[in-house]
C-alpha cells in the first residue's frame, strides 16, 4: 500500500472521528446543561420550602402569642 492511498483513508477516519466525537461532546453539554438546570430547579424548590416552612412557624409563634395575651394564665 502506497503513502498516497493510505493518506486519503486517514484524512477520512480522522474527520469521521472528528465527527463523532464532536456529536459526542454536544450530547454531554446538553446534558451537562440539563441536569445543572435540574439542580438549581431543586434549590429553587428547596429555597422556596424552607421560605414556607420558616412563614408557617413564624404564623405559629405570632398565633401562640396572641393566645398567651388574650387568655389568663398563671404568672411567674
């Protein structure tokens, strides 16, 4: 086999590699992109149940309070 025919052949297997290497890479980014929208998508949620969370114990205290005013207790 002479240099010339085996130069085409490898110019060809190295741009299909290229290829396919750069399909590769571009399915990894876009799932790269999506689970690091997935995340934040979490902590956003998770944010947003603490933020509950800390409004309904907050609502709690306030009620708790209001009902110590309002009712008679012992003193100490």
């Amino acid at each position: 086999m002479s240099s010339s025919t085996s130069s085409p052949v490898r110019g060809v297997a190295l741009a299909l590699a290229l290829a396919l290497a750069t399909t590769l890479l571009g399915g990894c980014a876009v799932i790269t992109v999506g689970s690091t929208a997935v995340g934040l998508a979490a902590t956003g949620a998770g944010l947003v149940v603490d933020a509950a969370v800390g409004t309904v114990k907050l609502g709690g205290k306030a009620v708790g309070a209001a009902v110590d005013a309002v009712t008679p207790g012992e003193q100490q």
